[in-house]
C-alpha cells in the first residue's frame, strides 16, 4: 500500500477529508523524524515504536592487500511492531 492508497483508506473509513489526513500525515512524519533524529523512541501502545538502532564500528580488512580500515558507527531507524508479537503469540496458543 502506498501513501495515497492509505489517505484514500483513511478517509473512506473516518470523519476527515483527505485533505486533513495528508496535512496530519505529513505532521506525524516530520515529528517522528525530528524524535528519531534525537534518538528518542516513539512509542505507539497500539501499533509499535519507532527507535534508532545504533550499529557500533568496527575494523574492516580488505582480503586483497590485507588494508585496515575503520567503518564508522551507523545509525539507522526501525520501526518494531506489536501486532507482530501478538500474532507469534496466538499462533503459539494455537498450537
């Protein structure tokens, strides 16, 4: 699904114009990011959290001349679902 599937869904199911959504989609995206980039976690107690996970940094060797060099630490963001965890846990209960 992409972002105009979703407002169009949103709207279909909601009060709200498509307008309004795309406005609070935009909002939530830019506060999310400016969360991230200060590396707190966003958390949604239905849905999942959003986090940065930091990826420390390490010697590389090239295999060719045997050349040390450092990778510097990488930042990336992830989103971690509940829903996931909650359908791991019914299937288990099923079993």
């Amino acid at each position: 699904m992409n972002e105009s599937e979703l407002i169009t869904l949103l709207a279909e199911n909601s009060t709200i114009d498509e307008q309004d959504i795309k406005c609070m989609l935009s909002a939530f995206s830019t506060v999310v990011s400016e969360r991230l980039e200060a590396y707190d976690v966003v958390n949604l107690s239905s849905l999942g959290c959003f986090e940065v996970e930091k990826h420390e940094q390490y010697v590389s060797v090239q295999s060719l001349d045997n050349k040390q060099f450092l990778v510097p630490p990488r930042f990336n963001p992830v989103f971690k679902s509940y829903l996931a965890d909650i359908s791991a846990i019914e299937k288990e209960k099923n079993l």
